[in-house]
C-alpha cells in the first residue's frame, strides 16, 4: 500500500463517503484533463456535484458494486489484467451512466505510464475506502 490509511481508519461511514467523493472528483478532473474528447468522462465529471448531491452513497454503493471485486489487481497494479479481454470488465463498461466511468480497459489504453501510476494510486485508495465503508455498512 503506498498510503497511509491510519486516518481512514478512524472515520465514520459518512466522512467515509464524502471522502470517497472527494477523490473520485478529483480523479475524474484530473482525467477530464488527461483524455481529450471521451463523452463519458466529460460526462460524469460535469454531473457528478449534482449526483452526490441527490444521493452521497451513491457512487461508493455503485464502486463497491462494479470495481471492488478487481482491488486485488488494483493494488498490485496488474496493468495486464486491465487490458486483456475480460469478460468482467467488459460487461461494466458502459452499462449505465454511473458505471460509465468504470471502463478501465479504454482508458488504459490512452493513458502513458505516469498517469496509468495516477489511475492505480486513485483506484487504490478508493478501494480501500470503499471496503472500509463496505465493512462499515454491514456491521
């Protein structure tokens, strides 16, 4: 783990969620800067205030769902294991518009090594904040 997740581990499920939503935002603004002309992107990035606004957990709920179940390869930053064919994934990618913005395959392949670095460092510790709430939310 290249974080320290000593403080994340002393907060409550909504600080849990509005954290999440703040790296998510900023994971997609940076992204929104990276790719040039993705939709979807653009997309979310614009309506994602609004989304958090009508329902905070959301995007964690929706995270926890469609991305968590590949933290195992986030962590160790399989970057294969994103752009081989994969079923898994695939049948994420553009399923509706929330889980959009989980199409790990077509961003991978725009993406250079330093901001493939970014994306995993992102997904790592929205992983690992997500879990926390996960485990949290079903005590």
């Amino acid at each position: 783990m290249d974080f320290d997740t000593s403080e994340i581990d002393t907060l409550s499920s909504p600080d849990l969620v509005s954290l999440f939503n703040d790296f998510l935002y900023d994971l997609l603004k940076q992204l929104n800067t990276i790719i040039k002309n993705d939709a979807d992107i653009t997309y979310f990035y614009s309506m994602y205030k609004d989304v958090i606004k009508m329902n905070q957990a959301l995007v964690i709920d929706q995270f926890n769902v469609h991305v968590l179940q590949f933290y195992d390869h986030i962590k160790t930053k399989d970057e294969a294991f994103f752009m081989k064919e994969n079923d898994a994934i695939k049948k994420y990618e553009g399923t509706s518009a929330i889980t959009k913005i989980f199409k790990f395959k077509t961003l991978f392949q725009q993406l250079g090594k330093k901001d493939k670095d970014m994306l995993f460092y992102y997904l790592n510790i929205l992983c690992y904040i997500g879990a926390r709430y996960f485990t949290l939310a079903n005590k």
